[in-house]
C-alpha cells in the first residue's frame, strides 16, 4: 500500500564499498528525485528523472549513478563511498505539473546511509 | 540559482499561533511549497500557493505573495504534535528547491 517505498532503511557501510539504494512508487507518478538530508537537515535535490528519462543531475560526482528501468523505479549506485557520502537519501516522486493544484511531492521514508 | 531564507526555530506553547516566515530569489517560480517532517521521518507535503493570498488547510494556513517573494505557514491551535521541522520549498522546472528548514518546538 506504500506510495514510495525505499529500501534498506539503514546501510551501514565501509570507505570504498559500493552500495545501491532501491525506490519504487505506486502513485502513477512520471518524475522521481533523489534528495540528499545532510546532519543540518537541508535538503538538497540531486536528480531529477522524468518518464525514465534524466532531467536534472545538480553536479553530484559521477560516483553516484540513478538508474531508471521505468517511471515507476529509481534506483541510486553509489560506488567508493567516501564518509562525506553519510547522509539520509530521499526518494521522491510528483505528478506531472499542471495537473494537480496541490503540486505534492510523495517523498520515501528515506535511507540512512553511515559510511565508516 | 536558488535561495531561501527562513527562520533556523521556534519555539512555542501549546494552543498558541506561529507564523513562519519564508523568502525567496529564483529564476523561474511556479509556486511556493511547505512540508513538515518529524525527527527520523519523511518529509510531507502541508500545502502549495501559486497564486497570491491565503490557503486554508484546517490548522495550518499558507500564504504568498508573488511581487514581495515572500510566504509564511501559520500553525494555529498548536500541539505537541506539531514539533516538527518546516521546510518552504520553491518550484520550478522538474524540482523542489529547499530552504533550510524551521524547527518548531511545541512546550506544555
């Protein structure tokens, strides 16, 4: 019955490992988003994708790569994580804008990802 | 680019009213945004304001105005379960832009 499920809720990882972060949503929706919730709470967008396509990458190193096998998944790999990397991961999504008023993003119940 | 300027806390009593302050500077802006998120939560979508005036949503109210860039929450009635942080967030193409966020802290 979750509208955007993400999984694992927790990772707990070593530098140098190579991690994935799994989001699907049920809502319909055709844009999903990876936000990034540092220790400050500050939300920050990362990427955008719309009907499986890359809309917005917001200069993230190239260690992260989202991967979108249709508009109802989207998934981050994350590869020789780095302890700045350690953050909560939020997974997204929207309807298409215009078509709802009320213009809510559906957000995951995120992933916090520890590097040590 | 985008920026937004919020206040860092609140605090207040039980069954008081906060008003939460929130502006802005972005090239291009569909409306304006305010989500609430508990600690170890997700953020969750409060309201939305394209248009100028007040939206009305039972406690909690939002509203913008468009020429000033500028936009409040008002929290009514509060509760403790409203110790929360507040995020407004700003739209335009393809992403939410947030501001820094508000911790509200609701005492007895």
């Amino acid at each position: 019955d979750t509208a955007v499920s993400q999984t694992p809720k927790y990772l707990v990882t070593q530098m140098g490992n190579d991690k994935s972060i799994k989001c699907e949503q049920n809502l319909g929706h055709d844009t999903m988003y990876w936000y990034k919730q540092d220790s400050k709470k500050f939300l920050k967008i990362m990427f955008s994708y719309n009907n499986k396509e890359l809309i917005i990458n917001e200069t993230v190193p190239n260690r992260f790569s989202p991967k979108s096998p249709d508009k109802a998944h989207l998934n981050l790999h994350i590869n020789s994580l780095e302890l700045g990397d350690s953050a909560v991961y939020f997974c997204a999504s929207s309807p298409p804008s215009g078509t709802n008023v009320n213009y809510g993003y559906t957000f995951g119940s995120g992933t916090r990802l520890t590097v040590v | 680019g985008q920026s937004l300027e919020q206040p860092s806390e609140v605090t207040a009593v039980e069954g008081a009213i906060v008003q939460i302050n929130c502006t802005y500077q972005t090239s291009g802006f569909y409306g304006l945004s305010w989500y609430q998120q508990h600690d170890g939560g997700a953020p969750t979508f409060l309201s939305y304001n394209a248009l100028d005036g007040l939206e009305e949503t039972g406690r909690f109210s939002s509203f913008l105005s468009r020429s000033d860039s500028y936009g409040y929450l008002l929290l009514q009635e509060l509760q403790m379960k409203d110790s929360a942080s507040y995020f407004c967030a700003v739209r335009n193409d393809y992403k939410l832009s947030f501001g820094a966020g508000t911790t509200v802290t609701v005492r007895a």
